[in-house]
C-alpha cells in the first residue's frame, strides 16, 4: 500500500470542502482500519418553518395522532418521509 499523504489543515469548513471534494479520501485515510462510529444521542438538525392547513385537516391528523400516540407534529414528519421516500424510489 502507499504510504499515506498528511490531511492539511483548514482555514474553515469552507476550505476543508473543496479540499474533499478535489481528493480521494483514501490517499489520506486507511479504511480498512476505521471502526464504526455510533451516536446514539444525535439528532437531524431541524428547521422550524410555517405551514397553514385548513382546520379539517389538522382536526384529522390529530385524531390520528392520538390513536398513535404520537405528537401530531411528529405524524405529519413521519407522512411527509414516507411519502418522500416514495417519491424518490419512483422518480429515479
């Protein structure tokens, strides 16, 4: 195997990104030695946005919601993922 190259050091993220994207990770890195790494306590960042539904529906969803037992906010993620997924696996 060749001798691995030294990761530079950066600037910022900026610079750390286009690095990346120009070089192959594996002239820098041995993965056959790297281990899993597992984060059991990290969330997705959010973004909190505005979404106006006529009262109907939101009446539905909540119902739904309590027959879950789930936040009715997490039910509308939850439908919106799966119906992404969906969109992805048929669109490509």
């Amino acid at each position: 195997m060749n001798k691995l190259k030294n990761i530079p050091i950066f600037k910022n993220e900026e610079e750390e990104r286009e690095f990346w994207a120009n070089h192959e990770s594996s002239d820098f890195v041995d993965w056959k030695k790297s281990k899993r790494a597992v984060f059991p306590n990290l969330k997705p960042s959010t973004k909190t946005i505005s979404l106006r539904l006529p009262e109907h529906i939101l009446d539905e969803l909540k119902m739904l919601a309590r027959k879950r037992d789930v936040p009715y906010q997490s039910l509308i993620k939850m439908f919106l993922k799966d119906r992404l997924n969906e969109e992805l696996r048929h669109s490509g």
